[in-house]
C-alpha cells in the first residue's frame, strides 16, 4: 500500500499496470469472476449480483462481456444492494463481527459515483449505445421481486450472491428460481462457511444439498458454483 500510494507512475499508467501493486489473491479473484463467465457464455439471460458492495464485480462482469461477447447486446447486468449495509441480521447467521447492523455500507451517495463508472465503462467498449447494467437499490428480496414483476422476460443466466445472511439471500434464491434455465450458474461466495451459516442454511432450504453437484473454484477453493442442469 506505501508503495502504491507512493507511485512513481503517472495515473494513466498506473490504472493499465495494476498487477504491478495488485495481490495474488486480488487475481485470483478476478480468475474466478472469468471462470464463472466463461461457464454463461452459450447461456442467454442476464447476470446479477446480489451484494454489489463498492461494485467491483460489475464492472469486471461488464469488461467480460467486452471480451468473450463482444457483440451480446442482450447480456443485462443487474446490481442488488441497499448501499447501507446490512439490515438487521437474523439468529441463525451466527456471531460475527461483520454479521452487524450497517455492516458493508457504503452510504447511499456512492451509488451515483458508481453509475457513473458503470457508465464510463459502457461507453468504452463495444455496441455502447445499448444499456448494460442496472442498479437496484434497497432490500434485495423486494427488489428482486418488483424487478421480476417488471420484466417478465427475464432469464437469469449467472447468479452471484455475496450477501452473507439467511434472510435477503433465501429471498432471493425463491424469487429467480423460475427464471434459470439448463445452463444457468448460481455462485456462492460463503458457502459452507462457519463465520456466516446464513448463507448455507438458505441455500440448503430452497435448493437442497443433495440435487445439485457443488462445484469449487479453481482458482480459490472456497468460493463455490453450481451448474443447472
């Protein structure tokens, strides 16, 4: 971090040189956001996210879709997130320090900085008149619906949940559902994890441990995916 904060390169340079100060871990995540593109690329629909955070994700979802599609003016990319933080958790997402009230805000202004980037990015690659991505702010499980209600043809081809908790996550696992098809990716970044059961218990509620084959990353082996079929 002094290092990066002390750079000598100009901030055009140092932008496109990033792996000179980024972490291993840092790329492996990008690896693994790649991973789960590749795994959609013959699959229509839309790619969601549900935990946008400061929105690195959608954005990287968005560069992807430059590279392996080009030409996928269909490929919609949807950000769920109250931009506050967490709501109150329930009993069943455990003790954690960050299973808190607030936790991961980013105050609600941040969303305009990040449409603004979103926007930066559209307007950079490929077919740029046409609308990318959307951001849906507020309780995930009621936007997701009215979304839903909104756009009725909608298929979802990768959803990406980073929301930690039992209830907004279970929520969401309900409501799209009957919108994936053979093909469509569901991605869990907590699964399985002690520090927030939520996740799991929600998963484990509405799709069952035992229908789907849960696949690991390759590239971090405690992310986890699974493939509709």
């Amino acid at each position: 971090l002094e290092l990066y904060s002390s750079s000598p390169l100009p901030p055009e340079q140092l932008m496109v040189n990033f792996p000179l100060y980024t972490r291993s871990s840092a790329i492996a995540k990008l690896l693994y956001v790649d991973e789960l593109y590749r795994l959609i690329v013959n699959t229509p629909g839309s790619i969601m996210e549900f935990g946008v955070w400061w929105g690195a994700n959608l954005a990287l979802f968005e560069s992807l879709r430059a590279v392996h599609e080009p030409y996928n003016s269909a490929r919609t990319i949807v950000g769920f997130d109250t931009f506050e933080g967490y709501e109150a958790p329930s009993p069943v997402d455990g003790d954690h320090p960050l299973v808190s009230e607030g936790a991961y805000g980013v105050g609600a202004p941040y969303r305009d900085h990040l449409e603004r980037v979103l926007e930066c990015h559209r307007r950079e690659n490929v077919m740029a008149h046409t609308e990318r991505f959307r951001l849906e702010q507020g309780d995930a499980g009621v936007r997701i619906c009215e979304y839903l209600a909104k756009h009725p043809e909608t298929v979802i081809a990768l959803a990406y949940f980073d929301m930690q908790l039992y209830d907004p996550t279970k929520a969401c696992l309900e409501a799209i559902r009957p919108y994936l098809t053979r093909g469509s990716v569901i991605a869990m970044d907590e699964l399985a994890c002690s520090e927030f059961p939520g996740e799991t218990v929600a998963f484990r509620e509405v799709f069952g441990l035992d229908r789907y084959r849960l696949q690991r990353s390759q590239f971090l082996p405690d992310r986890t995916y699974l493939i509709v079929d």
